[in-house]
C-alpha cells in the first residue's frame, strides 16, 4: 500500500484519529508503508478522558499540543482519519 497520501502532511501538526480509543496529536516527521513518526506529540487515550475527542481537540487548538512524547512512531492500519491541526473547524 502506498502512503504518498501522507506526504502532505509531514511537518504539520495533525490530528490522527486511531481505532480504538486512541488519538495522536502532533507534528507529523515521516511516513512509511507500515509506520507514521512523529515528534512533540500527545497519544491520548479517551477513556481517560472527562470529554468527546471532538471537545478534546477543540480545547487542544486554543492551548497548543500536550506533549507527553518527544518521539512516537505507530502502526499506519491502527489510522482511521487524519486532518491538519489548522483545518479542524469547530
């Protein structure tokens, strides 16, 4: 499977909707056909949350990134949708 899709978005912070309760959010480094790399991200588990993922990230635009990653790579089949930070619309 290519992932020529993704080269757009190298070096914007984005959204990445994961399966699961999972959402990564953070500057995008590299793609490959099995991985995505990022840097400064935050991997946010929902059910640790008091909120929807939409208010999550919402609230993550206005105060900037959680970083709770200085690296982070995860498996590119676990991705369910992904936007740039700057496109997300309230």
């Amino acid at each position: 499977m290519s992932c020529d899709w993704l080269k757009p978005y190298i070096g914007c912070v984005v959204v990445c909707d994961l399966d699961e309760f999972y959402l990564v959010i953070g500057t995008l480094t590299d793609v490959s056909d099995l991985h995505l790399a990022f840097v400064d991200a935050d991997l946010h588990d929902h059910r640790e949350a008091n909120s929807t993922k939409e208010v999550y990230v919402m609230e993550t635009r206005k105060i900037g990134v959680r970083v709770n990653r200085a690296r982070l790579a995860i498996p590119l089949h676990r991705l369910v949708g992904i936007s740039r930070m700057d496109e997300v619309v309230a």
